[in-house]
C-alpha cells in the first residue's frame, strides 16, 4: 500500500504590504503588514500587542467595508497565520 501523499503547499508571495484587519464582531481597524500571500490565505504581523482570535476581517485598503474574511489558524507572538474564507 503506497504512502499518503503529503498535500502540497500552495505558492506563495512574498510581500510587505501595509494592510488592516477587524476582529470578529470589532469595528476598530488595526494595522497590519502581509509578510506574504497565497491564493488560500496570508501570513501577516500585527503591529499592537492585542491577541488575534476566531474570525477576522483582511482588508488591503484604509476602506474595511472592503475585506476578506479570515480565519485564526496560527499564531507565533505577532506572526499571524490566516486562511480565507470562501463565501458559501
């Protein structure tokens, strides 16, 4: 029987892109940098010392009614893991 195949890593972009997000819930945008940019999701740091949880909002623009919606799926102090959430 042959091994289970490890799921391969979507591309990813490095970048430094300013950015905002919104907790879940929150209507406080607070800054961001994209460190880099995949089509599933981004890893970002946080520029306050306030922990990220759940559901965020991403946006690219200082206009957060534009955003992507985000889930929590890591975090290492203020590196920030984050999977984009497809609309159903």
């Amino acid at each position: 029987m042959p091994a289970a195949r490890r799921e391969t890593r979507r591309k990813r972009k490095q970048t430094r892109h300013d950015a905002w997000m919104t907790l879940e819930g929150g209507f406080a945008k607070r800054n961001c940098t994209v460190l880099d940019l995949s089509a599933g999701g981004a890893k970002i740091k946080v520029h306050d010392t306030h922990p990220v949880t759940g559901k965020v909002g991403l946006a690219f623009s200082k206009d957060v009614r534009k955003i992507t919606h985000c889930r929590l799926v890591w975090q290492d102090e203020s590196i920030v893991g984050l999977e984009f959430m497809v609309p159903v």
